[in-house]
C-alpha cells in the first residue's frame, strides 16, 4: 500500500483525475482497498484516505505474470521517504478519542488488556507477523485468524478495525451494560458493534437477552405464519363463521356462509350460551348443521364481515335507512373454481409477510402470550392440531394458537459467555411469584448486589 502511495504522488502530474490501473501481486490488497473507512484499522484508514483523490482501479496478478516484480523493492533506500512517512505517522490516540467509550473505561481496558494472556499473544503476533497457514497458527488465537489483515494494535489497545476488543474478564460487565435498558437484540447489537469486538459477540448477546426475564415477559407478539385455507365445502351452509360484536352499544351476532359468503345478523339480549343457542336454532331449522374455529385468526372470514356489517349500519343511521341487503347485491356467480382461484391468490399474498414459527413439543417449557400482551411462562401438555395446543399455565389450562406461543422460556441454566469470566456478575435467583428461574445481571454501574 506504501508503493502506491508513493507512486501516486510521484506521478501526481500525470495520474491525477484520470483512471489508473494498479497492478499488484499482494491479493490482500484488493479487499483491503475496497473496505469502508470505518471499518479499516486506523493504519489502513489513513493510507486509504491518502488515495481517495486519485481514481485507481487496483487489479491482483501473480507474481509470475509480472514481467519485473517488485522491482523498486529490490533495489531499496536506506532512508524512508520522508514526505510519505511523516503524514502516515500521526497520533493514533485521536482513533481512541473517537470511540464512545469514557476515559476510565478506557484505562481499564488497556489494563486489562496488559493482564490478559490471549491479547498479549495476539497483540505479539500482529507487531511480529502472523504464520503462513492456518495449522501453524496458535490455538489460543486461531479464533482471529479469518480477520487477521482488520487487527492493529494503538496505544496498548487491540483493535479490530475501529472497534476495541474487549479483555475476557470485562465481556460480562460490557454485556450488562449493553442490556441496562433491556433493549432488544438488535439494538444491543447496533450499539455493540459500533465500538466493540470480541468473537463471538453476537451469540454471547442473543444468549444474555433470551434470559432476561423482564425482555420475554415484554417481547413482541410473534410474527404471522402462513397461511391455511379451510377446504371449500360441498354445498352451501355447510361450514359457516360466527362472531360476536358490539355496535352503538348493542350486541349482535354474525353468521357467515364459507361457500356462498351470506351472511345473517341477529341482535341478542345478552352474550349468554343461551342467549347465542336461542338465535342460531332458527338458523339451523333452517339451513344445516356448523363447524365453527377455535382461533381468531382462522375466523377472519367472520372477522372480516363484521367491518363490513359495522360499515352498513352506520351509514344506514346516517341515511335514517333500513339495513336489511336485497338479495341483488349477493353475488351468485362465484363457482367452485373461482373461489379456488381466489384463495390461492389470496394466500400468496399472504404469505409474502409470513413464515412458519419453530415446532413444539409436548413437555416443552415456552412463553405464553397474555392478553395485554406481555408473556408468561407455561409447558405445552397435549398438541390438538398442527396450530393449537393445550398448555398449563399459572396452574391452569389454556388452550392457545401456536401464534400465542414461543419457545423462549426463562427456565434455562446460568447464562455463561462464551469465553470464562472470572468476575461472576451473572446469578440465578428464584422469583416466588413466578414460576420457573430467573436471570438476573448485576453490574457495579448498574445496581446494588441484592442481599441474600
């Protein structure tokens, strides 16, 4: 990289706001050269930024290829080019100074960093030159060797990059101090992989957060699975939906045909079983017998008339008009093929924004989502079908969409990183008015370690 600066600025007069081919039999170079500012260590950056005013299209070819290889390096100067060293060399405390990072932490950091054998060997290894193969590379620091060419070592910090890799003894009090806010795992990452490396870092992350008991207990809901049509039925009134809603503050009930969409609304006195039977025997005397759905989602046909039927008495009210519907507007033309055609289309688009969630099994402890939308612990006791189980919660059984349920339950063993920490911030403590164990992480910056 040093030859092509130099040679740059040599032909400063001849090159500059042209494009030029560099031809160079060091392959290392080419990923080097096309990395983005911050993500170069601080040496590469400001040979990098020497270059950007000149167009140069840095193409590898072996060295046998080239008729005089390495020719200036052959035949070198005692003395260094001082005109090219004097601006490489600057201060390479500024990178630090950059970092969000405080001062102390910073000093503990190199302290640490001077204490720990694996960063003193890597650290010896990047000043003196890393072996020629995998194999012959130290086992303590083969876990560097994929980004070997991104390590620098400035003022007795280890870099990757622009980022600090952190000292093992520290990793567990940083990870703390990632989760104080009990943010996600995609924010903690962002924030992680701003200003700090350690390998491993993303695992080690997504392990502490999916032991945080406060974070599963206020996730987000889980996303949509595909989509399954119910099967079309033979004849009309076969399979129908019903629902129950609220309108002007009356309460009525839906009932809709999965074959013909017609659909019947009838005002009840109360939400009573026996309110409900009283108005759908009628139905039955006069149409057949119903299959009706356990889950929400699956009643959207249901779901999706009850918008429509609010929609027509409010704009009724409005016109002062009856809302009954003459049988004009019943479209009676959609056959069997058609409503085929239709579903498949409308689960393609569906399924654009959907995938299916990992399987459950039964004695599995999971998470359970409560109707303010927070989760619980609980254990899945029998699967009725692909999408519905029976699960025991809070000493109760619930029976609840696999949408409802996620295999993240607090009930796992002491969260450890992946490299040893000597510090022992991480503790498991039992919650007597919750089941199943809890993580919680205590960090001098954060809380009091509780009395026991």
């Amino acid at each position: 990289m040093y030859a092509i600066i130099f040679g740059c600025k040599k032909f400063h007069h001849y090159i500059y706001e042209r494009r030029i081919r560099v031809e160079t039999d060091h392959k290392p170079l080419i990923p080097i050269s096309k990395k983005p500012l911050h993500a170069a260590p601080p040496r590469i950056q400001r040979m990098l930024v020497q270059l950007q005013k000149y167009d140069v299209d840095l193409v590898y070819v072996p060295g046998k290829l080239i008729p005089v290889a390495d020719t200036l390096s052959r035949n070198c100067l005692s003395d260094t080019c001082p005109d090219v060293m004097s601006s490489v060399n600057v201060r390479v405390h500024a990178v630090l100074s950059n970092l969000q990072i405080s001062d102390r932490r910073i000093q503990n950091i190199k302290f640490e960093t001077g204490r720990d054998v694996q960063l003193q060997l890597l650290k010896w290894t990047i000043l003196n030159g890393w072996p020629e193969t995998r194999k012959q590379c130290n086992t303590l620091i083969i876990e560097y060797w994929n980004f070997r060419e991104e390590l620098s070592v400035a003022d007795e910090v280890t870099l990757k990059g622009g980022k600090i890799i952190i000292p093992k003894v520290l990793r567990t009090e940083i990870l703390g101090v990632l989760h104080t806010r009990h943010m996600g795992i995609e924010k903690c990452l962002k924030r992680a992989r701003a200003t700090l490396f350690w390998p491993k870092l993303s695992s080690d992350i997504t392990k502490l957060i999916l032991h945080c008991r406060v974070f599963l207990r206020y996730s987000y809901s889980n996303q949509k699975e595909p989509l399954i049509n119910h099967p079309i039925p033979d004849r009309p009134w076969h399979v129908v939906a019903t629902d129950l809603f609220e309108w002007d503050r009356k309460d009525f009930l839906l009932v809709v045909d999965y074959y013909s969409c017609f659909f019947e609304v009838e005002q009840l006195q109360s939400t009573t079983s026996i309110s409900v039977i009283k108005k759908m025997k009628p139905m039955f005397a006069r149409y057949a017998r119903y299959k009706g759905p356990y889950h929400p989602k699956s009643n959207r046909l249901a779901e999706k008339y009850v918008r429509i039927v609010k929609r027509v008495f409010e704009k009724d009210r409005l016109d002062r008009q009856d809302p009954l519907i003459e049988s004009k507007f019943i479209d009676h033309s959609v056959v069997r093929s058609k409503l085929e055609s239709k579903r498949a289309h409308e689960k393609k688009c569906y399924d654009k924004a959907a995938k299916p969630l990992p399987p459950l099994e039964v004695g599995q402890g999971i998470q359970i989502q409560q109707k303010d939308k927070t989760w619980r612990p609980c254990t899945v006791l029998k699967r009725v079908r692909d999408r519905s189980f029976i699960v025991n919660s809070q000493g109760g059984l619930n029976r609840r969409n696999g949408q409802q349920l996620i295999h993240r339950s607090a009930k796992f063993q002491s969260f450890e990183p992946s490299s040893e920490s000597p510090t022992g911030d991480i503790q498991i403590t039992r919650n007597n008015t919750d089941t199943g164990l809890s993580v919680s992480l205590f960090c001098p910056e954060i809380s009091k370690k509780p009395k026991k």
